[in-house]
C-alpha cells in the first residue's frame, strides 16, 4: 500500500505539531498533496480510470477548502504552507 501509519506519522511530523496531531490544518493538507499527488501519477499510466479521477477532483475540492479556510484564519500559516509544499493558487 502506498500510504502506510509511518508515512502518515512522517508527514504529520513534518508538517503538523507533532506525530498525533492529525487535525491540524497544515498536517491535513501535507496529506492530501501527498494522495493528490500519487493519484496524479497513478491517472498519467491508467487514463481510462475514471472512479480514480473523480476522487482526485473530491481530493482537490477538499484541500481547496481547507486552504481557504487557513487563509481566513491565519494568513502566515497559510503562505507557509503554500509555499513548504509547492502549491499554486
């Protein structure tokens, strides 16, 4: 699999408070650029998967939200984490 409790940790680590923080904004969207991105990969090999396309737009709607959401509240964690990851708006 992919996305394995270790990979999970290490991201959150890296980008949340610490390990067991899962409900920061900055860990959430850390995770879902991760799956974005293997998804988007996965979509360049297999064009015709369309159940795996739709759940990348849901993914991207998701993070999208939670985007916005860090905007509104916190300006600078938002710019950090935009540019930590490499997202364009």
């Amino acid at each position: 699999m992919y996305l394995t409790a270790e990979k999970k940790q290490e991201i959150f680590g890296q980008y949340g408070k610490s390990n067991t923080d899962t409900g920061s904004s900055e860990g959430q969207i850390a995770l879902f650029s991760y799956r974005i991105n293997h998804l988007t990969d996965h979509l360049k090999s297999n064009k015709k998967d369309y159940s795996t396309e739709r759940a990348l737009v849901i993914l991207v709607g998701k993070r999208r939200r939670l985007l916005n959401y860090l905007k509104d509240v916190d300006i600078t964690r938002y710019r950090a984490i935009i540019k930590e990851l490499g997202i364009r708006k």
